[in-house]
C-alpha cells in the first residue's frame, strides 16, 4: 500500500491518499478492510475510492463525498492504471469547502500517481 499523509490542509479539513493494487471487487473489499482497520482511517468523514478493474470495469464510491469518486475514475482511466485502487481520505474540519474540496481530490490523486510512478 502506497499512502501519503497530510496532502492537503484546508479551512480545518485534512486530506490523505492511499492505494495499490487490487484484484476484482474482492481485491477492493480487502484493501478498504485494512485501510479502516487503522482507527484514523476508520474515524474520517469520508473514504472516496475508485478502481478500474480487468474483471469487472469501472468501479467507485463517493463515500459521501458526492462526486469526488468520478474525479479518481478519470484520472485513473486517462494514466490506463487498472487493478489498482485509489482512496482520498478527508477528515472534516467543520468548514464546508464548497468545488475547492474537488481541486483537492485532484491534488490528491496526482501527489499518488506521481509517487506510484516513481516506484512508491
């Protein structure tokens, strides 16, 4: 599991990104599984994922977090990175970030696929 803390403060709220790689819905099951088994992770508002999967296409979950789901599909469809999973945490910080919580997504998933590429 390549994750990185800390990406992104703002107005209270923090954001993580998490991922490696996953075989089918089982695959995605386990990685959530071990992510939320460290309480942290388990505790934050939101843990919005996405996955393009060999054996079953597409995959995604707002987690609550309405829309950011389809920003890691993209991004993770034009890199042509399958079998691996995406997650941005967001712990709320009691401040509504209103389309910026978007642009951190974004910033999120490009701080990954930039590590994932330099070998994790």
């Amino acid at each position: 599991m390549l994750r990185i803390e800390d990406v992104v403060r703002d107005r209270g709220s923090r954001y993580a990104v998490s991922g490696g790689p996953v075989q089918g819905r089982a695959g995605v099951s386990a990685f959530l599984a071990t992510l939320k088994r460290e309480k942290k992770y388990a505790k934050a508002t939101h843990n919005t994922w996405a996955a393009v999967l060999s054996d079953g296409g597409p995959q995604k979950n707002d987690d609550g977090e309405s829309g950011a789901a389809a920003i890691i599909l993209k991004m993770l469809e034009r890199e042509g990175l399958n079998d691996h999973i995406v997650v941005v945490t967001r712990w709320y910080g009691g401040t509504h970030l209103g389309g910026d919580r978007f642009a951190h997504v974004v910033t999120c998933v490009r701080a990954w696929l930039d590590a994932w590429r330099k070998g994790g």
